[in-house]
C-alpha cells in the first residue's frame, strides 16, 4: 500500500510537472505571437486576459502606455472601453427591472422625466421599450459618439440627446417603427442612460459602482467622465488609426452608457465570470439566474439585452467589441464552459489583429467548436504569378459603403497583400491566375477581369453563402507618376469644396460642388484632416460608373486621385465624384 501511495504521488507530481511544462511553453507561444502582431501594425500597447475554467488564467501587457514616456503598459493599465460600456451598462438597467424601477416591454417615456423620446408617426402604434434599447431594435438614431476634446467644453446628456450646442451628434430620433428592424444605436443607451439617472436620481457612475462594478469586483474600473487625477494617472494614451496620438491622450465621454468605461481586460474578465456564474445560478445577485438567461437569449440581429449572442449549448457565446478614439476592445467568453478572452489596446486598429489573437487563444486553450472563425490554412502557392500580373490585381475596392480594402503586391512572397490603414495585414497566394487565398485561415477572394484584363471586381469569400463583391475604386496612386491635370478648373473647385467639407458648418452648407449627403455628414468638419490641400498633384482617375460605388447617399461615378503633401509625410488623396462632377466623398491613403 505504501509503495503504491508513493508511485501515485509521484505519478501525480510528474503529471502537475508536464502541465507547468505545457502552460510554459504556451505563454512562451503567445508571448512570441501578440510581440510579432504589434510590430507589424504598430501597436504601441496591448493588454488581455483568458479566462479558463470560470477563473481568470492568464494576465498579459505588453508595450507602452505612450510615446512620449513610454512607461511599460501593466495589467493595471485602464483602456477605455467603448462600446464594451453596453452591456457593463445593461447589467445596471436589468437590476433596476428586477427591483420594479423599470418596465422590459413598457414605453420608456413612462420613466423618464427630465427629457422624453419626442413622439411620431413612427410611435404611433410601436413603443420605444427598454428590451428594444437594449437589443438595438427601438428604431433610434445616431450609430455612435466620437467623443469630446479633453479641452472643450461637454454637454449634458439631455444635450446629446436633442443635438444641441455644444453636442457634436445628431438629435437621437425615432426614423422607424420600433421592433421593425435591427440596427445598432449608441443613441438609444443614451436614452438608457438619462432614464436610470431619471429613476434612480443618482449620477451615473456611482450608480454603476454600487449596482455593479463594486459587487462583482471590478475595483480598477469606472464610468467617472472625466477620471479624477488619481486613476487618470494609470491610464494608456490613445492613437489613431495613422498611429499619430489622440490630443490630451483621450476624449471624454458624456455618453457613458454607450462609450465611457474606463477598465482593465482583468476587470472586464471579471464581468464575464459573473455572467457565466450567474448563468450557472450562482453569482453576486446582480441579476437573477432568471434575468441571465434573457440577458444572453437573442431578440433581433444577434442582440440579447445589451450583449451580441451566438451558438447554443457548450457553444453558447457572449461578446462585444469597443472602440471610442484611440482605443479598441475585444470580450468574447462562453457562457457554459467557463472560457473567454479580453483585450484592451491604445490604438484604433482595422486589420485582423484580435481575431487572430482569439483565433490563437482558442486552439491553444482549447475552446468549443464555433468559438473562433480562424484556424491554420496552409497556403502555398500553386501558380507562378509576375509583378505584371499582380499589379493588375493592385488597388483599392469598396467592400461596404466607405469601407475599402487595399490589395497591394506582397513584400513577402508571389502574391497579394491586404493594407489595413496603410499597414501590412494579410498574406494571399495565387490558387489560380483569378483566384488568391489567405495564408493563415480558411479565406478565399476571386477577381473579375475586363477583356483587357484589368481588375473592376473582387469576390471575397467565393461560392460561400457569405460570397460579397467588392467593386474596384482605383489603382495604387503611389505605383504612378504626377501627369498633367486634363480639368485643372476641375481641380481647382475640388480643393474649394475640400476646404468647405474640411472647415464644415456655414461654409460647407453653402459650397456648391457637395452632395447633400455629405454636407450633412461633414457638418462638423473633419478635423483637419485636408489642411494641406494646395499642395495637390495630379495622378489621375478611375471611371467607376455602373460600379454600385455609393458615399453619403450619391453614386460615385469617377475618382480622382492626387499626390498630398501632409504634416505626416507624403500621402494619396482619392476623391469620390458623382455623374455631374459633385464630391460626395473623399479618402486619404498611404498607397
């Protein structure tokens, strides 16, 4: 009996050395992984959790808080949430249904009593509730904030909610009948947010740090706008997409329900938990079981009551994502298996970084099936393909309404290479003398060649149900040369309705070479973005009629592009033009 005793404790003590061994050389892996991804896209800090088991597993930072003082970015560091602040926020509102101060499926309007969602044709027979809110189906307005400069002054919420000085957003308006459509609205977790102060007559913040932040232990984690000095010092600095650095390091946040969470990837792993223990019939008694499991159940669109849900049984997942200015954040987690995945970074990235990381995190910690949509996808290339060839293939293409995508010749091998704001993102190989796929997941993309065999098409994902055509927009301005300008009068009111749309207010409204469309949408300027517009230089143009191109409301019929000298260095200027020669969009470029 003895010695038996003793070869399972040894037997026991190998099997805890090999798993140590194992989770080492694990970390070891994602350590070399995340590293490599932020040199690629610039990342100047990074910041994740796993959790595993229902427990927070794996606490990383890497990088740099700023800059300027590049103090080390630690899993203390706070990120802003974005739009993360959703279902954080959703938890305090569903507290409040359970405790009778708030109505699921009663008209809104019965609750709030400082300001009211003005009523319309739209509401006639259709209510505005807090389940439509929730579940973004209320048919409100304004998809989302872009903030407030640390140096201007902020409005109120009732501010925000009208569209009144010095708010920078539309009024947040019913424009279709509530329930009819799912369409995502920062707007409506305003109208949330001014309906729980209105009910609870406590600000905001403190009422999410006693209702939920405190209880579940988020203790780094706060909805103040602005922070006090003290957790304003352990914050990470915010840059663009460009990687140039957001002035004052953030933007404040009056919308906090929507955008205004400052936290951690531990803090907000902490939230998962509790919705997976509280799911299970344990928890805090923030919400009830009961309440949990409306909480992931899908209302419209992929929605549960402030949350995105996917997947049923073991598969059954939670998540959303977050960006306010200079920032992004990434929360998947399972409900039943006790699995997920935070990340937090300083910079608004638009490549595949964090579904990459979760795509890693996943096969390495064994998710459920459905949990991440990449996986290795050896890809080697099966044709010879020239730079002629490939340079056909080279150029921008809309793959939504102004959203494109840059296909460029690989710096690394015999194939394409998708940008992602100006920086490397992925690897394509030629399958076919058409057809490229991805080197690192199952993705395939397809061109459409005219009978000279230039490129207007591209398909991504072909003969897949979720098949999409990306129309051509333009060549690489940067693999030409400046040429005389055929229309330089042309040229001429193009940079007068470039200033207008730049400056915005009076002087767009009154510019006579803009769309509608875009005066409407450029009311506010762009922030500086076209400052250095008389240092325009021809390169040419893309006839796109017929392409189903659209910017603002106006179908784009050509594009002109223009060499630009910037405060950042040299840089591409594409201007969208519809039939009768009217700017209805613009986009600068690196390529």
């Amino acid at each position: 009996m003895k010695t038996s005793r003793i070869a399972l404790l040894l037997l026991a003590t190998a099997a805890a050395v090999t798993r140590g061994e194992a989770q080492s050389t694990r970390l070891d892996s994602l350590d070399a992984f995340v590293r490599a991804q932020m040199a690629e896209r610039r990342i100047p800090g990074v910041s994740l959790t796993i959790i595993q088991d229902g427990k927070i597993a794996v606490a990383r930072a890497y990088g740099v808080v700023d800059l300027t003082s590049k103090a080390p970015v630690t899993t203390a560091t706070l990120f802003q949430a974005g739009s993360i602040s959703k279902p954080v926020s959703a938890l305090g509102a569903l507290h409040l249904v359970e405790a009778g101060k708030l109505s699921l499926d009663g008209d809104v309007n019965d609750k709030l009593t400082s300001w009211k969602v003005p009523e319309n044709r739209f509401t006639a027979t259709e209510k505005v509730t807090l389940r439509r809110l929730l579940s973004h189906n209320a048919g409100l307005t304004v998809h989302g904030f872009p903030g407030y400069d640390a140096a201007v002054a902020l409005p109120t919420v009732v501010q925000v909610l009208d569209g009144t000085p010095p708010a920078n957003t539309r009024p947040i308006r019913v424009d279709t009948t509530p329930g009819a459509i799912w369409r995502y609205s920062g707007g409506g977790y305003t109208v949330m947010q001014q309906m729980m102060i209105d009910v609870t007559g406590t600000p905001f913040p403190r009422y999410m740090q006693e209702t939920v932040l405190g209880p579940i232990g988020m203790a780094g984690s706060s909805f103040e706008q602005p922070l006090p000095p003290a957790r304003a010092s352990l914050t990470a600095g915010g840059f663009y997409a460009d990687r140039t650095a957001v002035r004052g390091r953030w933007h404040l946040y009056p919308e906090m329900a929507a955008a205004g969470l400052w936290t951690t990837p531990s803090d907000l792993a902490r939230f998962a938990i509790e919705v997976q223990e509280t799911y299970a019939g344990r928890g805090h008694g923030v919400i009830s079981p009961a309440m949990a499991r409306q909480y992931l159940t899908e209302q419209k669109g992929g929605s549960g009551l402030g949350v995105g849900v996917g997947g049923s049984g073991r598969s059954l997942r939670f998540g959303h994502g977050g960006r306010d200015e200079g920032f992004d954040a990434s929360l998947n987690a399972f409900a039943e298996t006790g699995q997920g995945l935070v990340v937090m970074i300083n910079a608004n990235d638009n490549s595949r970084f964090m579904a990459r990381l979760e795509g890693f995190v996943a096969r390495a910690w064994g998710w459920p099936s459905g949990g991440a949509q990449d996986s290795p996808a050896a890809a080697t290339s099966s044709v010879a393909m020239t730079p002629g060839l490939l340079a056909r293939f080279a150029g921008y293409y809309e793959a939504a309404e102004n959203n494109m995508i840059a296909l460029v010749p690989s710096s690394r091998g015999a194939g394409l290479q998708t940008l992602s704001d100006g920086l490397p993102d992925e690897e394509l190989v030629p399958v076919d003398s058409i057809t490229f796929r991805s080197s690192d997941r199952p993705f395939r993309i397809a061109f459409i060649v005219d009978p000279s065999g230039k490129a207007n098409t591209v398909i991504l994902r072909p003969g897949d149900p979720r098949e999409r055509r990306a129309p051509r927009v333009a060549p690489l301005p940067s693999a030409g040369s400046d040429v005389p300008d055929p229309d330089e009068k042309q040229t001429e009111r193009i940079k007068a309705a470039l200033t207008a749309i730049d400056r915005g207010g009076a002087m767009l409204a009154d510019a006579p070479d803009v769309t509608p469309g875009a005066k409407q949408d450029f009311q506010g300027g762009t922030g500086g973005a076209l400052a250095s517009l008389g240092s325009l230089s021809y390169r040419g143009q893309e006839d796109v009629t017929g392409r189903g191109i659209r910017r603002h409301g106006g179908e784009v019929a050509r594009v002109k592009y223009y060499r630009i000298k910037t405060n950042t260095g040299e840089r591409f200027l594409l201007v969208h033009l519809t039939a009768d020669g009217t700017i209805t969009d613009f986009d600068l470029v690196e390529r």
